[in-house]
C-alpha cells in the first residue's frame, strides 16, 4: 500500500526521508502537462477496494465525464476479468476446458502475466487461483473452480499447460487451470484509467485503484504528485529513512506485500514454485515502471522471489524496484540498480 500526495500543494519536496525521482525526466514533458487550475479530488469503490483521483483541468472538463468514463473503465476490467463474478470472462474460462476467444484486454493481461510467469520459472504463477481460495483468500469456489470431472492436467504450474494463439486472439484451457489475475488486472486498469484520463484531455492528474498508482505530469504549483510508500508492518531500522517518497511524474507505481493481508501469520501470496504461502522475510515490494500493468505484475513476481533473487530479476529486467524485509532491528530496505538511479 501507499499513501498518495500526503504533503500540501503549496509545499515542496517530502524533507528528511528518502526520495526517489524518474530518472531522465525531461524539463519539456513537465512543461507541457502544466495547467492554471485548481486540483479536484474525486473517489469510489471498486474491485473489492478503493480508487481515487485528483487532477487539474480546464473548466470545460466536468467531473459528471471524469467519473463516467472511469466507472466504464472498472466495469470493462470486472467484466473481462474478476475471479469474484461467477459470469465474468474469466469466470467462464476456468470452468471450461478448451479454446475460448477473448476480447483484447484481457488477452493482454493473460499474455502479460504468463510471460512474467515464464521469466520467472513459475514463482509468479497466475493460475494458483483455487490454493488462494482454499486459504480464504479468494471468492467462493462455485464462481470460479473449473470443471474438475474435465481432468486437469497437473495440480501445480498449470500456467505451462495454457496456449495462447495471439493471431486469433485466443487462449486454451486445459482444464484445471484456475486463473486468478487480480495480481495485475489492477494495474492494467489503472493504465486504461489514465488512458481515459487522457482522452478527456487532462494533462495533470494521479490515478489510483487499491494502492496501484498512475501520475501524469506535474501539479499546478509545478511539484511533482509525492507518493509516500508503506511497505511495512513494523517501524524502519535505525540505519534507515524514516519513509520513502516517490514523485510520480509519469510514472506508475505498484505494491505488493502481506503485512495488511495476513490471517493467523499466513501471507496471502504464494510462491508459485511450491504453491504455499511466501515465507521469504519480505514484508512488500514495490515496483516503478512506465506502466501499471508492469509495475503490479512484477511487484508481486518480486515478492515471490525473495528479496536475494528478487533483486537479481530486478537488476536482470531492469526494474526500478523497492524490497522491504523483516530483521530484529526494524524494516530493512533494498533497492535495485534502476530505483538507485533515481535517487535524488
């Protein structure tokens, strides 16, 4: 989770923490999202969780558009993709085997996710939807277990078994296989938030679903939107910055971690290699990328892997990313090549 824009619009910079800025951000992309107009605030539910935005814009833009335009965005996403809607299409592909054709967002989601899956062996694994279920976690197993008298093909890394025939648009299920993509449909419909953002022409704006975060250039005071990062349960080790601060300038950003979502010490996310919930010491992960459906993806990839080959897969795919562990003395954090660079 984080917490956007804590500071006023009037202030500067976050002071006596870490901050972390884009790197090779450019004086004319903040330029030319800057606009002479106050700062809306407008917020909702959805998917289970939260969303909020504030944004500048011209008076011509009214807020009655902003807010129509979002909740088409979530229904399309729910629709395509929620584990929790019996006659979602996500829904319809776990219980049955065999070709299904999708429509283009979510074979976008389901390729995204499997190639993470594939660049990481399995330690983020999309179709572990049935072990979240059975650990509480998830929704009822009538929506969304698949048909088990099909005879699936495995009872781990079902992901392996998923075809996919991008030329016609369409995904195999072999049976089995209960997808679960709520590790990073949330940052894809962030993304097409900031899509529609856009086509209304609001250059300056901060997106958010559920702590995923989209900024678009900079406030009307010309300071970037801050987010302060919370990726722990426990205060920060003495050695450490007492918070990290993040200007979103163009910008996603993604956590993932089990230090809200944790029943009776058992975390929420699994480690796809063995199916059981991450043990690993890692209380979050948070991932910086130009978009949100990366950013959400890997940072629970991330959080599979363990801080050491976590950091290891970050440097590898050149991901700006934050881990937070447990020790004795308080939260301990690590940051890769890529968040290194921005530090300012």
């Amino acid at each position: 989770m984080s917490n956007p824009d804590n500071h006023t619009e009037e202030a500067g910079p976050p002071t006596a923490g870490r901050l972390l800025i884009p790197a090779g951000l450019k004086p004319s992309a903040v330029r030319a999202s800057h606009i002479d107009a106050p700062i809306r605030r407008l917020s909702g539910a959805t998917m289970g969780t939260g969303w909020s935005l504030s944004y500048a814009a011209p008076d011509s833009v009214q807020n009655s558009a902003v807010v129509a335009a979002l909740e088409d965005t979530f229904a399309n996403v729910i629709q395509q993709m929620s584990n929790w809607e019996p006659a979602s299409d996500l829904s319809r592909f776990n219980r049955t085997q065999g070709w299904h054709d999708l429509k283009p967002d979510f074979f976008k989601v389901l390729s995204r996710a499997l190639e993470i899956a594939t660049l990481t062996d399995g330690a983020y694994d999309p179709t572990l939807g049935a072990a979240v279920d059975k650990l509480g976690f998830g929704p009822s197993p009538l929506s969304v277990y698949p048909d088990e008298s099909r005879g699936p093909v495995s009872t781990a890394q079902l992901w392996r078994h998923i075809e996919l025939d991008p030329i016609n648009q369409r995904a195999f299920q072999p049976g089995g296989a209960a997808v679960d993509l709520s590790s990073i449909a949330k940052g894809y419909a962030v993304d097409l938030c900031a899509q529609a953002l856009r086509g209304l022409a609001i250059p300056s704006f901060l997106m958010e679903i559920g702590g995923e975060f989209v900024g678009q250039g900079v406030k009307p005071d010309g300071h970037p939107w801050w987010v302060q990062l919370e990726l722990s349960d426990i205060a920060p080790a003495p050695s450490e910055p007492p918070h990290t601060d993040i200007a979103l300038v163009n910008l996603a950003l993604a956590t993932s971690g089990d230090f809200i979502r944790r029943r009776d010490g058992v975390s929420h996310l699994l480690d796809g290699r063995t199916g059981e919930p991450v043990t690993n010491g890692l209380s979050g992960v948070a991932v910086m990328h130009a978009s949100c459906i990366d950013a959400d993806g890997w940072a629970t990839a991330l959080f599979a892997l363990g801080e050491r080959d976590g950091l290891a897969m970050a440097d590898a795919q050149g991901l700006a990313a934050i881990f937070s562990t447990r020790t004795p003395e308080g939260a301990h954090s690590s940051l890769s090549a890529s968040a290194q660079k921005m530090l300012g």
